[in-house]
C-alpha cells in the first residue's frame, strides 16, 4: 500500500526546532517536511555546517516538500524578503544576498518548490505585479527551483484562484505554480470553481488547516487554525475537488496556533496526522 503524502510544516509544533521539528514528524507518522529557512538558519548559526542540516534531513526519512517562504517581493521589483515577513531597513544588496543564500539552500537540500506569498497590504498595477513575479521566477531558474504562488483571501488584489492563475499566466514563466492553502482561501471564500482552468501539474502543493467559528474578516492567518474538522471549513470539498483535477502531490499541515504551541509537539503531530489522514481517505 502506497502511503498517503502527508506532509508536515513546523510551525505546527512550534517553538520545536530545526532537527526537533523533523524528528516529531517522522515519529508522528508523516512522510514529508516543509522545510522554514528561519529554522535552518538558526541551526547553522548555532554552529553547525549546510552538510550537517543535508544529512539530518537524509537520515530523517522525510522528503522536503517546500522550503518556506519569500514575502514582500511584490510591488518591490521581485526583490523578496527571505523568512521574513517586514523590512527592518536592509539595503537592497543584503536583501537579494540573502535571497541567492535562500536559493542555493533550497537546492542543496533537495531543490523542493519556494514559496512565495502574495501582497498582503500594498495595492498596485497587475503589469508590476506581474513582472516582479517574473523576475522572481527567473532568479529562481538559476537554481533550478520552482516557485510557487501563495494567495490569501485578505489579500487585497491577489486573493482568489482565477487572480493568483492569471498572475502565474502573465508572467509566462513555466517553473511556477499554485500553493493552495485552505484557510487563506478560506478567508475570503474557497472559490473552488476557479480550479477549472489550472492544469493538474501547476499545483504544487496543497496546506490544510481549518479555522476557528469567526466571521472571516476577523480570521489571523497567525492565530486562528485549527486541526482538521475542528474548525469550520469545508476542507472535504477542497481536497475532493484537487484529486478531481488529477492532483497526486503532497498534502500539508500548517497550523498556526498558540494554544497549541504551549501544548505536547508530539501530541499535536499526531492529532494532526490522523485527522489529515481521516480527511484524506477515499
């Protein structure tokens, strides 16, 4: 039996870190990591060399599903914010040094799909957006990486499937595609029509956490998620409607909770593994 691709992103088990995080995973049961750069680097300011992180995530047994996550790229001629999600005053020379330390990482471990979220605040013409989007994905391809786009419902321009899709479509570049994330499509409506018009293999992965009984716009992307059919989503929709579409890729808890933070990791590892699983069967 082929096992599920389930697949765990760290901030679920958060503050747990670098080789913790892998750790919990495999133990809880998932079969993939979604790597975070914040947690790698501190992991190699603690001392220790980008060999020793590629052999931990080896002996881990887990496969990297995407290395997270560039920011504040729009609107910024594609320039991206590495880990982070506000400047603190870095010049442009430190901010695309970081960013080509961010992508040869990714590659030694793995080459897994980058990501890279949409403008949250900020407002501007699509025909920027579109090229700073490009640009992004060209400094990518000399690594040999892909992108992939995260949209979220209180974004205030690219917040739906078909806005995402036509920014992806613009940009005429073939290494990018869709990073799907239940509760920040959520946030504004799931919009699950939409996924008419994306080819199966431009989906590059797909996140799921559910969200707290609130009204949408009070939603924090940051505070508010929950474990699967816990919440309010209709997540068997979303997860119904990408097997339809041909989708085979990975699956992905990430939840960002507090209350859970102060809690057992392993313990919510494992909750989150059997309800991604029970949400994931036929």
């Amino acid at each position: 039996m082929v096992p599920m691709k389930m697949s765990l992103n760290p901030v679920t088990i958060s503050p747990c870190n670098f080789e913790d995080s892998l750790k919990i995973a495999y133990q809880a049961g998932f079969i993939g990591i979604g790597l975070r750069f914040n947690l790698v680097k501190d992991y190699l300011n603690a001392g220790h060399s980008l060999k020793d992180v590629k052999d931990f995530v080896e002996k881990s047994k887990l496969v990297p599903t995407e290395m997270g996550f560039l920011s504040g790229w729009m609107f910024h001629d594609g320039i991206p914010l590495a880990g982070k999600r506000a400047r603190t005053g870095e010049t442009k020379e430190q901010l695309l040094e970081e960013m080509e330390f961010f992508f040869s990482v990714t590659k030694e471990l793995g080459s897994p799909p980058v990501t890279a979220l949409v403008e949250l605040n900020e407002v501007g013409p699509l025909e920027k957006a579109v090229e700073d989007f490009g640009w992004l994905c060209d400094r990518a391809a000399g690594y040999d990486l892909k992108i992939m786009l995260e949209f979220s419902g209180s974004a205030p321009q690219a917040n739906r499937i078909r806005d995402a899709w036509k920014l992806i479509q613009a940009s005429k570049r073939t290494n990018c595609g869709l990073l799907l994330d239940s509760f920040l499509m959520f946030m504004k409506d799931l919009y699950l029509d939409d996924l008419e018009v994306v080819p199966a293999e431009r989906i590059f992965t797909v996140h799921i956490a559910d969200a707290k009984p609130k009204p949408r716009h009070e939603l924090n992307m940051l505070k508010d998620r929950l474990i699967p059919g816990e919440g309010i989503i209709p997540l068997k929709d979303l997860v119904n409607a990408v097997k339809k579409k041909g989708y085979n890729g990975f699956f992905t808890i990430e939840i960002f909770n507090e209350e859970y933070s102060r809690q057992d990791p392993l313990e919510i590892a494992k909750r989150s593994w059997k309800a991604l699983k029970d949400l994931l069967k036929e």
